[in-house]
C-alpha cells in the first residue's frame, strides 16, 4: 500500500501541521473558558467547560492513542530511543489525568486554570515530539518516519 507521506519531511510537516491545528483549538477553548470565568459568566463558563472536555475527547486523547502506536512503537523499542518514549508516554498520561480533573471541575477558576494547563503541556510535549522524537525516528535505519506517520490516521485526516 502506498503510503500518503512518502518522504521523511513531509511526514514530519504532516505531523507538524495536525499540532498546530490541536493547539490553535486547544488555546481558542481554553482563552473562551478564562474569558467567561473573568467576567463572572457561569452560564457561559459552564459550556465552555462542557466544550472543552467533549473536544479532549473527541480530538486530543484519540490523538495520543494513535501516536502509541506505530509512531511510539518502533522508537520505544530501541536502546536509544526507549527512554524519550517513556517520558513522553507520560505526558500522555498527565493529559489524560488533566482532563479527568476538569472533567470533574466545575465550571469555575478551578477549571479555567487546568484548562490553561492542559493547553501548555500539550505545547510542551508536541514540541518534544517534533524535536526529539521525528528527528530520533528519521535518522535511526531500522525505523521509518515515512511508514509510522502513514499509518497514523488521525494525522492523515488532518
Ligand atoms: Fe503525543
Ligand atoms: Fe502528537
């Protein structure tokens, strides 16, 4: 099967580009949560809330879950490359733990700040991935970027 992102750039730009369109989601959600919780706006605070976790949902933790597995695999299981995919394995985790706690938030400063957080530790681990891991995946000879990226649908659907 051909792969839609045959070489190790444009898999890299793919890749790079699905961050982008997370993170410029995850900032509007989360600047509308902290607009409505500034100005006293429970009502409207309560369904930027509910917004932002359908969204964790729907977009962010299927996005990880499919990063565990071809782009993960193969550098995991490398000498090298073991222990950066460990760390980022729990960055994964620490999302989901943030999402559990503003699932259970009300939709007050609590949730605004772990709204804020969640937008800046998924900055801080995209930036990983795009530094560290691609680059690792990309020069290692038993790995291929091409191949890990092509099989990752969610990338592939943009
Ligand atoms: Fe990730
Ligand atoms: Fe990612």
């Amino acid at each position: 099967m051909k792969s839609p992102h045959p070489t190790v750039g444009e898999a890299a730009a793919a890749i790079s580009h699905r961050h982008d369109r997370l993170l410029e989601r995850v900032r509007a959600l989360s600047g509308a949560l902290l607009g409505a919780v500034e100005s006293g706006d429970t009502v409207t605070a309560h369904d930027e809330k509910g917004n932002l976790v359908s969204w964790c949902e729907d977009e962010l933790i299927p996005h990880l879950v499919a990063e565990e597995g071809p782009l993960y695999g193969g550098a995991h299981a490398t000498a090298e490359g073991g222990l950066l995919v460990e760390g980022l394995l729990q960055d994964h985790q620490a999302l989901v733990g943030l999402v559990d706690e503003l699932r259970r938030a009300d939709g007050g400063v609590r949730a605004a700040a772990l709204a804020l957080v969640i937008a800046r530790v998924l900055a801080m681990h995209t930036g990983k991935e795009e530094r560290l891991l691609l680059p690792f995946i990309a020069a290692s000879p038993g790995l291929s970027l091409a191949e890990a990226v092509g099989t990752l649908e969610d990338v592939a659907e943009g």
